[in-house]
C-alpha cells in the first residue's frame, strides 16, 4: 500500500567507463561531468522497480540540475510520495539528487500512475 511520504533512494557511483558506454550508445558527448540523461535515469530506476515499483506508468517528469555530479562521485538519488489520488491511481513525487559531499545534484517532480494492487 502507498503512502503519503513513503520514500525510496538508490546509490550509485558513475565511473569514466560508464560516461564513455554513455557516449557510444548514445553518440554525444559526455563531456567532464556525469550527464544528466544517465542521472535522470535514477530515477526511473526508483519509480519502475521500488516505488511505487513494476507496472507502473510514468507520466511525466520534470528536473531542475543545480550543479554537476563529478564522475566517481557517490549519488544519492530520492523520491518521496506527496500527493496520491487513489480515485486515478496517481502519485506524484518529489525527486532529489544529491552528490557525495551533500550539494544538491538536482530536484524535481515526477507523475505515475501505480499498478492497481499499490491501491487495494
């Protein structure tokens, strides 16, 4: 069952092997900084497989990057339930990222609908 506040993270390290594996597959250009495209992807990560978990649909998301995340750097990404509306089966969540030393990554919002047996 869902609840308001529930929350859900995941810790990951994204070495320079993983920006160059980003930069093949996805043919641009990493740069010195870890991409936000595989940062965000922390977060379908969480809503997908733990929270609210398998079934459910992502809607949409929105992110603000505050400051880069440094490859080798320990991310810590979060997202929290603020809003459920059982009647539609939708749950919007806050989304969080902060780097190893504490400094905040990126923040933002995301929209799912959870799989139905979230809401029985």
């Amino acid at each position: 069952m869902l609840s308001l506040g529930q929350s859900a993270e995941i810790r990951r390290v994204f070495d320079v092997a993983d920006m160059r594996d980003f930069e093949r597959l996805s043919g641009a250009q990493a740069g010195v900084h870890v991409p936000e495209p595989l940062i965000a992807a922390l977060f379908s990560q969480l809503l997908g497989m733990q929270l609210p978990g398998p079934g459910t649909q992502y809607l949409k998301q929105g992110l603000d990057f505050i400051a880069p995340a440094r490859p080798g750097e320990t991310l810590t990404a979060r997202v929290a339930i603020t809003r459920l509306r059982s009647d539609k089966r939708l749950v919007d969540l806050q989304a969080v990222c902060l780097g190893g030393d504490g400094r905040l990554i990126c923040q933002g919002r995301a929209l799912v609908k959870a799989p139905t047996a979230k809401f029985s």
